[in-house]
C-alpha cells in the first residue's frame, strides 16, 4: 500500500529500484517491514495532507527510537542528501586545517548544477571545503573531499568508503555511484538508511557546527577572486523552526525533493527523513517540519522499531581507514534499552486499550549557486 499523501498536479516517472533479498530480514525490526505507514498503536495520524513524499521515517536521534514511518524501506534516489553519507565516511579522516588544491577533476560535474564556486587552483582548508558542501550544497565540494578520502584512489575509493559506511551504518539499502548525490545509475537509498547516516552525522561535533553555520566567508584566491565571497545556508529549516539543529536539501529530476532534517525540544532530538517529494503542498524542508512537528507530540515511550547500532547489521564489515565511531557505545546500548522498553510498554497498553490485531502490527543549497537545468542537481 502506498504511504498516504498529500494530491500533486502529476509526478514524474520514477526509477525502478534493484530487487530486495526478500530472506534478508528487515533491519530495525519487523514493524518497518512494510511500503506503507506503519505508526505506534494509539498514535494520531501523521499530517499526510502536508506532505507529499512517497516515503519518510521520523526518529529519536539519541535514543534510536523509530517513532514513525511510511515505506521506510522504499529505495528512492537520494539527490543532495547523499552528502550526508560523504561527511560520515570522511569527516574522521580528514584535518579540517589542511589546505588543499583545486584540480581539474574536482570540478567535472554536470554543468549548472549547485556549486560553491571553488576555482582551480585554488587553495582551501579542508573546514572551507565542508562548509561549501552542506551550506551550498556544492558539487566542487563533494568531488574534492570525496578524492581527498579515497587518498591514493582518489574520488573512486572515496565513493567506495562511502559505500563501505552505509554498509556499516547498517544502511543495507543504499548504494553510492557518486559522492555529491548527482545521478547515477544504480545510486539508491531508504529514508531508514537516511536516518541511520544523519544520526551518525549528527553525533560529530564537527559536523554539527558545520551543519548549522549560516553563513561563512569563502577566501580570496587572487588574482582570480581578489575579494573572496559569502555562501549561505540552503537549508531553511534553520531560519523557521524553532530548535532547528541542520540536515540537508537535494533535488534532482529523478530523485525529486529529498530532505532530511533534526531540531530539539525539551531536551529531545528527532531527525527527518523524506525522499520523493514534490513541492506541492509545501517545499520539502516544510513537509519536514510538519512531521518533526508530529513526532514531537508523540510520548517518549513509543517506538514501531529502531535505528540500529553501527556494525549490527553487518557485523563482518569495517570501513578502510579509519574506523566510523558514528555513535558512541553507551548510545548503541540506549538505543536497544529504549526500544525494548517502548515495544513492551505498547504491548502492554495494547492489551488493555486495542484489540489483538493491533498486538499483531506491532510485532510484525555573493552565492555563486546556480539553478540547475533539467536532470541536474540543484540542491
């Protein structure tokens, strides 16, 4: 069953994604394993008439608590929030004082798409580099950090660590074809693989502080650009709602609008994930806060599964280089605690309120951006 939506004037073809192992059991637990909307026994209806994704997971950052979802598992192309999986492959292994040259390579990427604006030759620190990627969503960025992590491989083993992450996230759906989101054949991911990539994220500090900076000053590279410029936030979310922490835009013609996104309220953080949208009703940063709005009125106990603990999944996997610390241990140990405390709580109140049925659900981006063309990235 389709996740219920808001109605669009029309929606473009999709792409059709590879074939899931139907014996592979469904990570974060049987309570996800479903295309539509799978929601907490008593829990009100998610804001469906404010968003149009075709699919979406909100989630408890800290605890790993899977609040609610719909299609959790759909594999979706995932445009710009890609570069999530690019900062948790390669934020650990790169100096953020390091300065690095712009090379020719850095800047093959589709004509029009979103771009920072770095020149070649040019000289950056690495911290430059992460501010263009995930304030303006910068192409040029993502080929330059993807080629600094692949070290002697370049930007191919830097999209190969991509890949080794999201296997070790536990983020069994995606799969990296390029390091900015840029289309490509066979690129997928879920809206639970994105959640499991932003909680790693956002466990960083350095990535949080990236994540929410506003506006940063990119330096002058004479005599090309004597001056320098300024780049802003795409990400809207982190002007409008209150408690906003950052995420990350994306579009492209395939993909349509992606976003994730995470904010705080009374000491609790939830993430956002949503893929296929269109900016109908609301643009996609909007869809995002309604259904942060909605998980935040949900109890603390409640919970349809979980975001599992790096290594979980796939325990026989570790990434080369050095090691992803995505979320520290006792939070893997908070994150199994919470959910079996939230399951059980449900079962027993579903004893007494609902019907066995019921019992039985929850156990089975001066800017120097440009607006792509079509089949670009814009975001």
């Amino acid at each position: 069953m389709a996740c219920p939506s808001a109605a669009v004037r029309s929606r473009p073809p999709r792409p059709v994604p590879p074939p899931t192992d139907p014996t592979r059991p469904t990570v974060g637990g049987d309570g996800l394993g479903t295309a539509g909307l799978t929601l907490p026994p008593g829990a009100p209806p998610p804001p469906a008439s404010k968003v149009s994704a075709t699919s979406w997971v909100v989630a408890d950052l800290d605890s790993g608590a899977v609040l609610g979802a719909c299609g959790p598992h759909e594999k979706s192309p995932p445009a710009s929030v890609q570069k999530l999986l690019l900062a948790a492959a390669v934020l650990p292994k790169l100096d953020p004082a390091q300065v690095v040259e712009v090379t020719r390579s850095d800047l093959d990427f589709e004509p029009g798409s979103s771009a920072v604006g770095l020149l070649l030759g040019g000289h950056y620190t690495v911290e430059t580099i992460w501010l263009g990627l995930l304030l303006n969503s910068g192409n040029d960025a993502a080929n330059v950090l993807a080629r600094l992590g692949g070290g002697d491989a370049g930007a191919p083993g830097g999209v190969r660590l991509m890949n080794e992450t999201a296997r070790h996230l536990g983020a069994l759906d995606t799969h990296a074809v390029t390091p900015s989101g840029l289309d490509g054949p066979g690129q997928f991911t879920s809206a639970y693989d994105l959640a499991l990539i932003a909680r790693a994220c956002f466990a960083r500090e350095d990535f949080r502080k990236y994540d929410a900076t506003q506006v940063a000053q990119v330096p002058a590279q004479p005599p090309q650009d004597p001056r320098g410029f300024q780049i802003g936030n795409d990400n809207q979310i982190l002007y409008a709602y209150p408690g906003a922490l950052g995420g990350k835009t994306g579009f492209t013609d395939l993909a349509r609008h992606t976003y994730v996104g995470a904010a705080e309220r009374n000491g609790r953080r939830l993430v956002v994930t949503l893929l296929g949208a269109e900016n109908e009703p609301v643009r996609g940063w909007q869809q995002g806060a309604a259904l942060l709005d909605w998980g935040f009125s949900l109890p603390k106990d409640v919970a349809v599964a979980r975001l599992v603990a790096p290594g979980e999944a796939d325990p026989k996997l570790t990434p080369s280089g050095a090691p992803v610390l995505a979320v520290p241990p006792a939070m893997r140990q908070q994150a199994t605690t919470h959910w079996l405390s939230a399951v059980v709580g449900a079962a027993v109140a579903a004893v007494v309120v609902v019907p066995l049925s019921a019992l039985l659900a929850l156990a089975v981006a001066r800017r120097r951006r440009r607006i792509g063309a079509p089949g670009q990235e814009n975001m």
